[in-house]
C-alpha cells in the first residue's frame, strides 16, 4: 500500500526519489520521507501530508551530487501519520536506514528481544524493528546482515536498505511487490514500475523471499538461503510516461472512465479469430468440474458478474470467496476444481495468499490481472491480462469492465473447448459493444446535474436484480470510495428484509431497471420507494413510459445483450460517484484511508 522508491549511480539522487514518490502518490498515504548517502553519513528528511511539502522542505535544496539514496510514502498502519513514524527509520547508530512495506507480525517478539540488548526505538511502527535488528547482525557486510535479520521476521516485507558506508542498496520481498529498474550507470528499486517509467524501461520483478543487492553498473539476486539466482529474465515495460500522466484531465478518475472504449477494445483484441476465442490456457477445460473466483473489493463484483456469465455461457458451477475469506474456511475442494484469481494490481495480499493455498492443494490456477510480471500472474498457470494499461486512480474504473469483459471470453473460451461450438449471438454483441460505451460516455453532463442533486446525501441505497445486482454493489463501492457518502448496494428483493428502514423522504435511491426478465419486479421495488419518498435515479435500457413516469431521474442507456449489459451500466455510476465526490470537494484520485493497491493483509 506504501510506496518505495530507490536510486544507486545517478549524479543527484534526490530528484529521482521525489519524482518517483509523485509517481506513487496514488497508491494512497499520510506522510512521506527521503534518506541520502552524503559525507559518509546519512540524512534523513521526513514529512507529514504530501510529496510536494517534502519536496518544499527547507533541507532539501541542501542536498547535492548525492548518488545514492531511499524513499517512501507511508500509509499508516502501527502507529498514527507523524514525523517520528513515518520512512525511512534509522538503526541506533544512524548508520542502516530502511525503508519497508508490509507488517512484521512478530514485531512484539522481536522489539523485546531488541530493547534488553541495549537497542532504543524512536517510532511506535513495527517496520523500525527491521533497522535494529540488521544493526545486530552487521558486520561490515550489508547484504549478509540483510539475510540474517529477514530470516528472524514473520510477516510481509517490500524492504530498501542502505547503510552509509556501503556504496550498495539492499532489497527484499515478502508479500510485498518490489522491482528493480535496470539502466546504463544507475540502478533503481521501487514498489510499482510507474515510479522507474521516467529513467527505465527495463526491469526484474523480484519473486518472495528473494534479496537483490544494487550498485550503480550491478545487481545479484540471491535467496533468502543465500544462494544465488543465475539467470532472471530482464523484462522491456511497454507503458509510457503519457500514460501515467493526466493529459489535461482534472483527475486520473476521469481519464480512466473515459478510456473505457480503449481499455474494452484491448481486451478483445488478437483474442477473436474467424469466430474464435484465442486464450493461452494451459489446463484442460474438460476436466474442469467447479470454479472458484477469488478477489477483493472492486474485483470481487467483477467475479460475481463472473459467476452469472460462466454458469450461463459454460455451465460450470462458480463459487465467488473473498479472498480474503478463503484460506480461513477450509474450502472443501474435488478432483476437477480449479481457481479465477481477478486482481487489477496483481499484487493484492490476500489474493496471493489464496491463490498459495490453491497451489498447496494442487489446483489449476488461472488469473486475471492487468499488470503483466506481478506476483499473482507468476504465481498462476494461465494468465489472462487485461492490457488495459495502468489504472492510477484509487477507485477502478476501467479495470472493472475490462475485467467483466475478460470473464465473458473466458466463458466463451470454456463452451468452444467443451463443445466446438461458437455463441455467434454475443461474438457478434462484442463487435459493438464500443459503440454503445461511447454512446453512455455522452451522457456526462446529465450525470453531472443528477450528482449535483445528491451530493449532500447523507446515504444512498443501489438496487439491482439478476446479473445488475453486482453493479449495484459496485456502485455503492464507487460512491462511499471517493464521496464518502454512506452507500449500500442490495438485491432488490431484500429491501423488503430491512434496507428500506433507511428511507425516507429525499434518500437517493439508484435502481437499475433494465428492460429483462425481472423488469416488472423491479418496477415494484422502485414504486416501494417511491411510497417512502424516496428519489428514485434509474439507470434504464427500457423504452417503456413506466420507469420515466415512476423515477425521478432517468440515465439511458443503450440496449445490449443482457450478459454484457453490466459493462454499459456500470459506466454512469462511476460518473455519478466522480462528479458528486468533485462537488464535495474532495481528491477523487486520493480519497482518504484508501490505497491502490493492498499489499498487507
């Protein structure tokens, strides 16, 4: 969730670990913090709030033809956002400093075997045991004392180290992203590739329990047992700096949301031939008996979508866990199952963790990522990524659809294994389906009027039946995300069961009532509310007078095949949440206590 950022070999470091700090902004954080070799010590610049009132720091101009150095941006998790907790932490001495993500679970064990050998903490943070203890074990040899402090520690790590006579930075991970940026006279370590895109392409994903040692012309990878790692293939990131920029938006919200046309076209693309699903999975569909899907938050909507689409289009049964939930309920599992992983980042913690209990349990494993190398995809049989290239806003957006999308060829891909037999009816739905995207996408400013209207809320009901009910869910996720409004999203039917004890006059009530086999009761959910004053924004394919006549505001949308109308729903209430969290003010990229990308569990 935090950032890491390091730098060995370039003439000034300190503009490359700021810039890589602003690069990683999105991932969410409270306070942020920049370590230099110079004068054979070690300087330590720390800040509470953003990048830019660290990079504003009065110390900082000070800093000069330093070639080596660490950074971070913190997202408190031991110990509240202040100066003394956040990155980089020193060792008593002043000599090793780290900078670290992830949570050491031992940290208690660990800090009182610390402080009765002498040792003296300054931070409430369990990330500052990790200085101490590579302190204990230094002997002139960083890397060495590296291994041995990382081996005493149980938890997840993302770990920069440098000491301030070693002209080298160590690295590791456990559960925690890390990747090092290759270059001709400097090398580079960071939690995301967005933080290296401004000085390298080039990059090696380090796998877990591995320790990377950087000078400025070198690198070696070793295990946490010592031995080292002779080949890692070098991989050429095909994003660019363009990309990772806003291109005259407001916000990366907004850009993302509007990329959706694009990020849809680069799902399906090179994947239909002559009516044919091209997918590189190496397991054998006919075998398959049962599907797990596991994800968290966004991408866990994407796989209760999932589970309507592939139980439709392939007739498997699916199962959807939190991932989070998963490994703790002892899944019972048959001969014939196999696990969808979905994660945007490839990264999320609790996911890995599921996807490791499937691999213990033998299991095929199949991911759903958009971030090519990530931990999830090297950890899985088959990958199916997205390339609906990087996402930095908090909220997902255009990885949602593109997940959605990804779901539905994977289905298709299942039934033309099994049976030889193409569904002509939604292979030739995808053809258009852009279309109908960029007709939702004109919507915008309707949208922003019906936000303007709500955005004093003090709650929000979503309704959805049939495969709608997970977008409503989604939706009520978009809006609590980045507006901070109390939302929730139901199955129609159980506003009987409770939820409609929360409205009252005025309470927005988002329905979506598309023109399907459960239109009519959808009709009498929205007349329930509408009995209890609430106001009602339908979100509708129907051209029927009824849902105009009962709402009190209406987004269209086009009509599509029902297996893909989530796509096409889905788009106005990420607009919705958008503009209603503008109105209130708030930095809809950056929203509060939220991060990118959940590397702890």
């Amino acid at each position: 969730m935090c950032g890491i950022i390091g730098s060995i070999g370039v003439k000034n470091a300190v503009p490359v670990l700021l810039k890589g700090l602003e690069r990683l902004e999105y991932r969410g954080y409270d306070s942020a913090g920049i370590c230099v070799v110079t004068n054979n010590s070690l300087v330590v610049i720390k800040k509470t709030g953003k990048v830019a009132e660290l990079a504003a720091h009065s110390a900082i101009s000070s800093l000069k033809d330093t070639t080596i150095g660490i950074a971070h941006t913190r997202w408190a998790t031991h110990g509240k956002p202040s100066e003394e907790n956040a990155h980089p932490h020193l060792d008593c001495k002043g000599e090793i400093a780290i900078v670290h993500n992830g949570i050491i679970e031992n940290y208690h064990k660990l800090k009182n075997e610390l402080e009765e050998k002498g040792h003296v903490f300054r931070s409430e943070t369990d990330s500052e045991i990790v200085a101490h203890l590579i302190e204990y074990y230094y002997n002139g040899n960083l890397e060495r004392a590296v291994i041995m402090a990382l081996k005493k520690v149980e938890g997840a790590f993302g770990l920069a180290v440098m000491h301030k006579s070693e002209k080298s930075i160590v690295a590791a991970r456990r559960g925690s992203p890390l990747v090092l940026g290759i270059s001709d006279g400097a090398m580079f370590v960071a939690s995301d590739v967005s933080a290296l895109l401004d000085y390298t392409s080039r990059v090696i994903y380090l796998d877990d329990n591995e320790v990377a040692t950087l000078t400025s012309k070198s690198y070696t990878i070793k295990t946490l047992e010592g031995n080292m790692i002779r080949s890692r293939a070098v991989q050429e990131i095909d994003w660019n700096i363009d990309k990772i920029e806003k291109r005259g938006y407001k916000h990366f919200m907004l850009k993302e949301i509007l990329e959706q046309p694009i990020s849809i076209e680069k799902v399906l693309q090179n994947r239909i031939i002559n009516n044919r699903i091209l997918l590189d999975i190496k397991i054998d569909i006919n075998t398959l008996k049962r599907l797990y899907i596991v994800a968290c938050g966004t991408s866990w909507h994407a796989a209760l979508e999932g589970k309507y689409i592939i139980e439709r289009i392939a007739g498997i049964p699916v199962e959807v866990d939190y991932a989070s939930e998963f490994r703790y309920r002892n899944p019972l599992f048959i001969k014939g199952d196999a696990i969808i992983a979905i994660s945007q980042s490839g990264e999320t913690a609790d996911t890995l963790a599921a996807i490791r209990l499937a691999k213990e349990k033998s299991l095929p494993i199949i991911s759903i990522v958009n971030v090519v190398g990530s931990g999830i995809a090297r950890n899985s049989d088959s990958v199916i990524y997205l390339n609906a290239g990087p996402e930095i806003g908090v909220a997902s957006t255009k990885a949602f659809t593109a997940q959605i999308m990804a779901l539905v060829l994977f289905a298709l891909y299942i039934k033309q294994e099994r049976n030889d037999i193409a569904d002509n009816e939604i292979l030739n739905s995808l053809k258009v389906i852009n279309c109908s995207i960029k007709e939702v996408l004109k919507s915008r400013e309707e949208i922003k009027k019906i936000a303007d209207e709500i955005y004093a809320s003090r709650d929000a009901l979503y309704l959805g039946r049939g495969m709608q009910f997970p977008v409503a869910l989604e939706g009520a996720l978009k809006l609590k995300e980045i507006s901070y409004i109390h939302a929730e999203g139901y199955p129609a039917a159980e506003m009987k069961h409770g939820p409609i004890a929360l409205v009252e006059e005025g309470t927005p009530v988002i329905a979506l009532a598309m023109e399907d086999v459960l239109h009519e009761k959808m009709i009498s959910n929205i007349q329930e509310v509408k009995a209890r004053k609430g106001k009602v924004i339908a979100i509708t394919d129907s051209q029927s007078l009824r849902v105009s006549s009962l709402a009190d505001r209406v987004i269209k949308v086009p009509k599509v095949l029902d297996i893909l109308s989530p796509i096409v729903t889905s788009i106005p209430l990420q607009l919705l949440a958008y503009y209603a969290a503008v109105k209130r003010g708030i930095d809809v990229d950056k929203p509060r206590n939220l991060a990118k990308s959940v590397t702890v569990e």
